[in-house]
C-alpha cells in the first residue's frame, strides 16, 4: 500500500493494471475533493490512499474510472499524486497543497528554481514590457517562469520566458482539457512543449469565479519567488501575494507612477514590505542565483512618427519647447504626449535652460 | 554677554548700538566660519560670543561692518544667530547647524511644521505634477513646503505650496543678495512674501558647487520629513536623502517606473527603506497629521489633439488596435504613445477581449 501511496507520475498510457487502479483512485478522489484542497490533505494524512478516503466518502456517482483515463489520455498529461517522489516538493509544503497535480508537459519543470510574474490583466503597455523583460532575463539565468496564462501581464511573463529559450509553467483554474482564455491555446501548447501547463481541478471544469483565487495558491506554492508587475487596488494579484506571504515566498514588486490606477495595488505592496523590483539583479541576488550583472531591461519602445520627427528636429541642437514646435510646424499641444514618453525612455532631456535635447546615453 | 548671545532676530534696520555691534560681530564671523559650520559651532561652544572666537582668529582682512550691514539692510533680510530665541529648534538639533541665518521673509515660517520636497531638475512632466500635487495638497494641510528654489521639482513644489495659498521656504546656496537660478528672481520674491527664502552663506556669494552638498544638509535640517520626487542615479536629492536620514527625519520617496532615468534614485531609496509616498495622506498620517483624506492627485494630463481624437473614436464602442486605426485613418505606429499616456492616466483601458475602451471612472 505505501509503494502505491508514493508512487511517481501516473501516466494513462500505463497499461500496468495496478497503475490504472490507482490513477482511477486518484481521480476520484479528484473529482470529490479537489474543490476543498484542505479536507483533502486532511483525508490523505488519515487513509494514507486515496481508496481509503472514498471508501468512506464514497465514489461521485456518474464517475467512470475507465472513461475519465481515456479522457485524460487523449489531453496528453498526467497525473502526479501529493507525496510522490514527482511531486515538487515547494508545494507539497504548504498547508493546501493540490491532492493531485494534472500536468502536460515536463513533470520536472515544477521542481526547478521558479519565480512567478503575475499582474493586471488589463495591464499597460510598460507593466507587459517590464513583465516580458523580466521573464526573460530570469529565463535566461536558467529560472522557470511561473504565471497564470491570463491576458495581460501573465501572458507576456510566458512569452518573455519563451522567447528567451527559457521555461515556464502555466498554472491554469480549469480542467487539463481546457485552456482560457481560449486564444491563449497555442500560447499553452508552446509552454508545455518545453514547460508545463498544470492544474488540480477535474477533467471537463469551466474556468468559474472561486477557481482562480485558489489556482493563485498554486502559483505561489509553485514558486520560489513571486513579482508582481502591476496590479490595481483590488485584483487578483494582491491575492496571490498573500498566499505568497503566508507560504514563505519572498514577494517583489515592481514600482509605478502613483498616478497609474495599474501601480496602485504593487506601489501598496511595496509600502506593506515587498521587494521593490529595480530590475532582474535584485531578484536573482535575493534567490541566491548567480548570473552576469544585466543592464535594467531597456523597454524597447517602438516610436511614433511624431516622437522620431521630435528626435530629428533636435539632432543639431536643443529648442525650447516653442522652438521646436516651430521647427516641427506643430502646436506644442500636438506633440506634448510624445516628450513624456521620450523622457521616460530617456531619449530626450532637459538642458540647464529648460531646453530640450537629445540625451546623453553615456550614463 | 549671555543676554547678548540670546539675542532674537538682528535687523540692519535697527539703529541700536549695542544690536548694529552684535549683528556686525556675527556678520564677520559668518564671512570668517560660514563655509565650516562644524568648525563654527565647535567655536561658538568655546567662546559662547561670536566677538570671542573672532578675538582668537582675527576678523577677516577686507571686512568692513558698516558696509555690511548697510548691504544686508538693502537685502530686506534679517540675521537669525544660533542659540537665538528666533533660531528654528529643528536645525539647531542637527550635528552642524549653520551659524547665522539670513533670513528674507517670516523668520516664524522656520518653525512650523515642514516637509521638504526636493529632486531633479530635469524632471518628467510626471515628476513635476506630482511635487506640485503634493506640495499643494500638503500646503492645504498647514504643512510649510521646503525646497532648494532649483529649476524642475524644487519649483514646482515651491509653485504648488503658493499657488494652494499655502507657505513655502526656499533655501539658497548662494548670498541672500542673489537669485540662483537668476529666472527665479519673481518665484524667490514670492516665497519672500509670505514664507522664506534662506541661507547660511555671507552676502555676495555666487552659487558655488560645493554649496550645494552643504545647502542640502539645511534643507532637511529645518524639515520634520523630506520627499524625493525624482533623482536619477548619482544626484543632489540622494545627498539631501542621506542628510535627511542622519538628521533622524522620515525620508519619503515617490515610487516611478523601474524604466525611467529619472525614477532609478527614488526607487532605489524605497528599497533602502525610504517610505513610499501613494499619496499626501501617507505623508500627513506619518507626520501625525490631520486632515481630510484627499483623492490621489489627479494629474490634470493636457490631452493632445490626437489624443482627443483616439477618445472620440472610442465614445461609442471598444475597438481593437487595429480596428481603431482604420477609424482614425491612421497607422497603429502613429498613435502608440498616446495609447500608453491614456492608460497611465486611467482614460482608457483594455477590455475581457484585448479591445480598447473608455475606461470607467467608477472606481
């Protein structure tokens, strides 16, 4: 009994017989507890197997052991039971750890050293980058990305990490046979052909509501770190952080203008004693990884006509802000958005007279 | 000779004997010790008269008393000595408080309850709105606004603290004779009349660049707390932080994007421990303040035209990046930057399918 109790990945293509009996355990016992990840643990201390517990709590009526294993056959993953030598020992720590892990991809990936970038969905055009610039520096550092595949900020972490030749693991709040949002399915198929996409909810389960703030423990379970790049007051992500912090994870965050509603939540956390992120090297220092020392990620900021116009009308020398909307033929209106954005990216700057110039890079 | 040496505010207009003698002996004293204030206290403790200590080091050569009280009383300014009745308790509590300080406008202002807001003079558009949001807001609250009359967020702190009908001080690294930078003559005039403008530095000096270091050192020595708007890498505002920190008063520092030049100071100030500002009422709850709870400041974000147009085009229904384009006529390239600013300023947002909208203000 306890050789099956630690047994390690049930794959559905085994056509071992006593495999199958306890894969078709195991997802019963899914299927009645994986909603109440607490009971669960406490029913796994008590029977040592997850027959022991159905046999007391009996099997879900409609439950086919034989139909769902087809059925997780036919999605690719696996299954990996608490307490087995596959399990990744960060989550199984926590004090709601899933009973049973479904994974698609490499079972592996989950016990490397990860950081998880989580944030807004509908995040701004710097928290993507800094989220995809991040991903990848980490990535490259050899760290797995840890996100949630939602629009926004989590989806650029993956694509960051990817683009790297990194890896990254996709921690989803709907069955293995799912993938929301829907658009993100090749973005899923592309993380578990290096990572993994995982989940420990039942074949079949929609992505509802109470799903995602107990999917975000996962993430943090999951990972050794957590950043969170940008986050409104009341979001999802804030959610994570807490479960961060009560499981021991180190929490970042990156800092924002006060004035972006998106940097209110991670400007909060920063108050509250998370890490403020100034870029990759503070995150590999605090994990104890070494790594070459990179510049702070340089946001590639694709200009606009307009901003490239202001650039060459002060290549041969500074303006005053008339003076260049002389030379542009503009209003200065017209073109007052692109010299923020120029002076965030640090392309233009102030001269001692309140000219605009060209800035020096040489910092 | 105590009685003396206790001596309240000394003013050139005052025809007294004994006054015109004491104010002649502080003002030679300041030409012969103002640049070494530690030297300076040092001796003031020895000899407990200025008149003592320049009896041991001989009054400097071309100083002539009259001339200079008759300067001074051209100024407007008054001479507040140390150990005065006049002389602000919080300064004359730090290591080296200055000697003599020269004093145009309300020597009371000195005394109140003050909040430094200082940072970089080639400041972004967002660091200027945000020192003088807070400088106003703050202002409103009784606080007296501290700064170094430097061009970008000195100004604008001054600006906003006068412009909310509040007080402000601004401490010079040159002569009370003189305006550095000299287009802040009408700011400095200003302050003057209902705040102060300060210096410990004799008539007639030029801003010399090590003035500034020794300048900063005031400014957080006559402020309860000191904030930093923006400073980039190596910069003035960090000098200020760290007298600020020595001095025993609360640093804040205003959080910005981990990308921009001129954020990379003040975050790194809040990784080292700095408060993070969200908002006044962070400030004011710190300081021990009351006052009504203010929104975050709104920054009243001038909209281009092309940017009017993007709202416009979205009033009656959400669009895609692209879908947008072709309703304005335009390439994507043309209007990115724009896109972002409205983010930031919470003006649009992304909806469930990645579409722009007009973003609610119902928050």
């Amino acid at each position: 009994m306890s050789c099956e109790f630690t047994a390690d990945v049930l794959d559905p293509a085994n056509p071992d017989r006593a495999s199958r009996r306890l894969l078709g355990d195991w997802l019963a016992f899914q299927r009645a507890f994986g909603l109440k990840p607490e009971a669960a643990a406490e029913l796994l201390r008590e029977y040592r197997h997850p027959a022991g517990a159905l046999a007391v709590s009996g099997v879900p009526e409609s439950f086919d052991r034989n139909r769902e294993i087809a059925a997780l056959l036919r999605t690719g993953a696996v299954a990996v039971p608490l307490r087995s030598a596959a399990y990744p020992a960060r989550l199984a720590g926590i004090s709601d750890p899933a009973a049973l892990l479904v994974v698609r991809g490499d079972v592996r990936a989950l016990s490397e050293t990860s950081v998880a970038i989580v944030g807004a969905r509908a995040a701004t055009v710097y928290g993507k980058q800094t989220a995809r610039s991040l991903a990848a520096d980490l990535a490259r550092a050899g760290v797995v990305i840890v996100s949630g595949l939602a629009r926004g900020i989590d989806a650029e972490a993956h694509w960051g990490a990817l683009e790297a030749g990194g890896r990254t693991i996709a921690v989803q709040a709907c069955g293995i046979d799912r993938v929301y949002p829907s658009e993100h399915r090749a973005l899923a198929d592309r993380i578990a052909a290096s990572g993994a996409v995982v989940t420990e909810l039942p074949l079949g389960e929609p992505p509802l509501r109470p799903y995602f703030p107990l999917r975000n423990r996962l993430i943090s379970g999951l990972s050794t770190a957590v950043v969170i790049v940008e986050a409104r007051e009341r979001s999802g992500s804030l959610i994570t952080a807490n479960h961060a912090a009560n499981q021991g994870r180190d929490v970042f965050a990156v800092p924002g203008p006060l004035t972006a509603p998106t940097s209110v939540g991670t400007n909060r956390l920063i108050r509250d004693g998370a890490y403020v992120v100034l870029g990759p090297d503070e995150i590999c220092s605090e994990l104890g990884l070494t790594r070459e020392p990179l510049a702070r990620p340089q946001v590639a900021c694709e200009l606009s006509a307009l901003a490239v116009e202001i650039l060459g009308a002060l290549v041969d020398a500074p303006a005053s802000r008339d003076e260049l909307a002389r030379r542009l033929g503009r209003e200065p209106a017209e073109f007052a958005l692109e010299l923020v954005e120029l002076e965030f990216a640090n392309r233009i700057a102030e001269d001692r007279d309140g000219r605009l110039k060209i800035a020096s890079r040489l910092r």
